[in-house]
C-alpha cells in the first residue's frame, strides 16, 4: 500500500503516466478531483480554486492569505484521499501537499522544451513563437508559487525521489519504473507511517477549518493532541482561544488542543 505523487509541466506526458501507473497498480488516480471536491466542501468557485494552485502570487495574494487558504482547503481534501492509500496523484503541489508522509513516492516527469513546444502548436492550433511563450509563463507561475509558499523551486531535483524525462525514456518505460520502484519496501505503509498521516490529515482539517478566520493559522498533530498557533492581538487571546475551541470542536478525532497566541508583529511561516 503507497502513494505516488507525479509532478510534470504541460504537454510532459504525467497525466498519461499516472493513468497508465495507476491501471496497473489497481490504484485510484485523482487530479482535478481535489479541487472539485474542495470547491464544493468550502464554497469556493473552481476557477478560484485552480488559480490558487497554479498562479503566481500576486500583490493582493500577500496581504490577504488567498493562496494559503485555498491551498489549506486542497490539502485537507488531497490528505482525506490520502488516508484510504493507493493512489496515484498527479495535480498540481503534491510534492509540497504530501511532504511529511514516508510512503509517497514522489516522481517529476520532465520532457524536452520544443517537445512540448510542438504539442501546444499541434493541440492549441498555435504558432511556434505562441507555444513558447505560453508554456514559458506556466513554468514561471509555477515556479514562482512554489517559491512563495514554501521558498522552493519546483524544479529542484532534490523534492523528488526520482526524476524521469521523457525521451529515450517512453511513457510505457517511465510507468514501469514507477510501478517497480513503488513496490520497495520504503513506499509501503507501515502502522508509524500511517499514524504520521493521520496526525496529518487532522492538522490539514485543523488548518482549513480556521484559516478564513486565522490566515496564519498553523496545526501540528501527535496522537491526536493538535497545537494551532495563530497571529493575533494579545489582548485578545482569551477570545480567540475560545473562538478556536469552539471550531475545532466540529473536528472530530481530537483528543486535546493547545494554542499558542503570537503577536502580529512576530513572523509565523
């Protein structure tokens, strides 16, 4: 039983690799659900949803949190998915959205840039020039989101567990070495790894239940004794706390809750 996070630019083939690893393996694949599903759950528009995840963040994204709260909404949903194992999962940030969990095996599929060039041409009905430049601009978004919710490069080898491109390499031979490196002993759940991702699975709830209200908020979980830490005004930490209490409450699984109250001044990443 593991879970495999495939991360891959436009037109790199991932999406026919999931589906291919994921028919052979007998796993669930996902993409699109998650936003869906997290769409539908928080009362938040797709498109809004699919920006967050994707788009580069603007000037108004750093004073109001809206990425970090759409990406809390994405990742309560993805780590629910999570939870029930084998699963291929091939959208957007899920190399940043499982980090923590042993038993993800975390795959980047890259391919040759005028590759991709010339599928965007031939899918699109584009120009060369036009390609370039569209595929050009997702990179960077997508460099750049990472970049900003967790300071690194998406691009960076070192997230991955392993990085395959598309070349000599066929789409069938890349969903084979998939489906043998995932079957080693370190992808397979184990009663820690498991625990590790239900502690997960319960800050991800934590954290998307009060993140309107808390855009700083973080949660940390061990053996169902969550911690949320906040940034708020001191002189209101006895509101809050109760306001905190009275959220989580909804949250079933929680066996005992701290808050720690910061100052706003204080930066909380």
């Amino acid at each position: 039983m593991s879970i495999i996070s495939i991360s891959r630019g436009s037109y790199s083939k991932g999406k026919e690799i999931a589906e291919r690893v994921a028919g052979a393996l007998g796993y669930k694949c996902i993409s699109r659900e998650i936003l869906l599903e997290a769409s539908e759950q928080f009362n938040i528009p797709e498109i809004k949803m699919a920006r967050a995840i994707h788009d580069a963040p603007s000037v108004f994204d750093r004073f109001t949190y809206g990425k970090e709260r759409y990406v809390a909404y994405a990742r309560s949903v993805l780590l629910k998915y999570a939870q029930q194992d084998n699963i291929v999962y091939h959208g957007l940030g899920g190399h940043f959205l499982l980090d923590g969990i042993p038993h993800v095996l975390k795959v980047r599929i890259i391919a040759r840039f005028d590759d991709r060039v010339r599928e965007e041409m031939k899918r699109e009905n584009i120009s060369a020039e036009e390609a370039r430049s569209i595929l050009k601009k997702d990179d960077e978004e997508r460099r750049k989101w990472g970049l900003y919710l967790y300071g690194k490069d998406t691009t960076e080898a070192s997230l991955y567990d392993m990085v395959l491109q598309i070349k000599t390499i066929s789409v069938e031979d890349a969903a084979d070495i998939i489906q043998n490196a995932v079957k080693r002993p370190c992808f397979q759940t184990t009663p820690r790894s498991q625990a590790l991702m239900d502690d997960l699975f319960l800050a991800a709830q934590v954290e998307a239940l009060l993140v309107q209200r808390f855009p700083s908020v973080k949660a940390s979980v061990k053996s169902g004794v969550v911690t949320v830490s906040v940034q708020a005004p001191l002189d209101h930490d006895v509101e809050i706390s109760a306001r905190i209490r009275e959220a989580a409450a909804k949250t079933p699984g929680i066996k005992d809750l701290k808050i720690i109250i910061l100052p706003l001044h204080t930066v909380f990443r």
